[in-house]
C-alpha cells in the first residue's frame, strides 16, 4: 500500500520538527490523514476536498471523529494551494487525488508543481501518488519528468518493487531539495515494512527514453498518457 511510503516519510520527516504540518490534497477514505492524527498527534493535518459528501462519509462510515483535529477545506486543491495556503508553512505536501481511471491534470503540471514547491518549509517534501504500469505506461514517467523540472530531486518509492516485474501498482514520486535518505529512514522506520526506491541510474535511464512529456498547464495529456492502464481495468 501506497499510504506504507507516507506513512514511513512522514514519520521520518517530521521527526524533532517544531509544530511540523502537513497539507493532504484529496481526501478519499482519510486513511493517510488518520493515521497521522494516531500515530503523530502533534503533526497538524490540513486536507483539501473538493467534494464534502466524501468527508461526511468519512465521518459516518470510516471512523472519522467529529471532534477530529484534521482541518478540512471542501474546494479544489489547486485553488486552494494559489489562494489560501502561506509559502514555507508545510513539511510535507501529500497528493493524493487520483486513481486509475480518473487524473486530474491540473493538480499534476509544472506549475502547480512550483506552486506546491513554494508552500515547504526548508527539507520539505512532495509526496504524489501515481497509478500507472510501470514497464509500458507513459503518465509514471511523465509526472517524474514533471516533479524533477520543478524540484532539484525527484525519486520513485514503493513498498513494492514493481520496476523488477514491470506490473501495474501505486507509486510514490517524491520531490525535494536534497532527496530523502532511504538508508536513514528504514533504521528509523516505524515497522510498518520496506520501502524500495528505484535506483538513480536506472531511475535516469527510465525517463529518457521514450516520448519526453512534461506535463504543463497547456499540455497535459493525462487521458491519453493513462489510456493503456484503463483498457487494461475495463
């Protein structure tokens, strides 16, 4: 699971950090969220959903208290990012708003990337989550061509690691300044399991080759770039 990868950097991350926060964009189930509110209350949580239905389901059906501290802001998070959020305020900026069969496009372009990059505090990090094959698939590549234009590094985590069978799964690529030390985190893991990262060259090697999108706000191909994985699904 996807949320293993957030789970284990947050942790990581925020470790010794004065009042350290973290901005989620997508809701969904809340799993990332609440697991933050248990394991590290004095992490703050900000999420950005743009549809309240699906936090009041959290709150009827998942187990999401009433009194939660996680502060929920119900409108779209590229709004949100230009309009409310304060530069430098966040350690950790999670998206988490798409799935296989529905991207939106404009929470994963070069700009709203150097948008978000603005919002982390310094040693920050931006954490997206990615569905897509990884041997054939063409948006994977495409969103760490994106995330590495914006911020100096960009690395591919997973609990899983799919680069060695070329399977469809949930990646995490991960952008920041200096990159996450993989070997300092997994002494101070939580227990939670591995983390793979996929190894710099090959990491290099997989986003030179073929078509070289960079995904910006007046091209971003999403549908197309995923069209392999939905037939595959449907």
């Amino acid at each position: 699971m996807h949320e293993q990868v957030q789970a284990e950097l947050t942790d990581y991350l925020t470790e010794g950090r004065p009042d350290p926060r973290v901005l989620v964009i997508g809701g969904g189930g809340y799993t990332y969220p609440r697991w933050v509110e248990a394991r590290l209350p004095r992490v703050g949580v900000e999420v950005v959903e743009i549809d309240p239905g699906v936090t009041e389901v959290a709150h009827a059906e998942l187990g999401l208290p009433g009194d939660t501290p996680i502060v929920s802001h119900h409108m779209d998070g590229r709004q949100f990012v230009r309009e409310r959020a304060r530069p430098g305020q966040y350690e950790i900026v999670v998206l988490d708003a798409v799935n296989d069969l529905s991207v939106p496009y404009h929470l994963l372009t070069s700009e709203f990337d150097d948008a978000v990059r603005r919002l982390l505090a310094p040693g920050g990090v931006y954490m997206v989550s990615v569905i897509d094959r990884y041997q054939d698939g063409r948006l994977l590549p495409a969103v760490l061509r994106t995330v590495g234009a914006a911020f100096p590094t960009a690395q591919l985590l997973s609990p899983i690691p799919r680069w060695s069978s070329g399977g469809a799964g949930v990646f995490v690529v991960v952008g920041s300044e200096r990159g996450v030390a993989l070997a300092d985190l997994q002494r101070l893991a939580v227990g939670t399991g591995a983390i793979y990262e996929l190894e710099p060259a090959a990491l290099r090697a997989y986003v030179a080759a073929g078509d070289q999108v960079v995904l910006t706000d007046a091209y971003a191909p999403v549908d197309n770039l995923i069209a392999g994985l939905v037939r595959e699904r449907g």
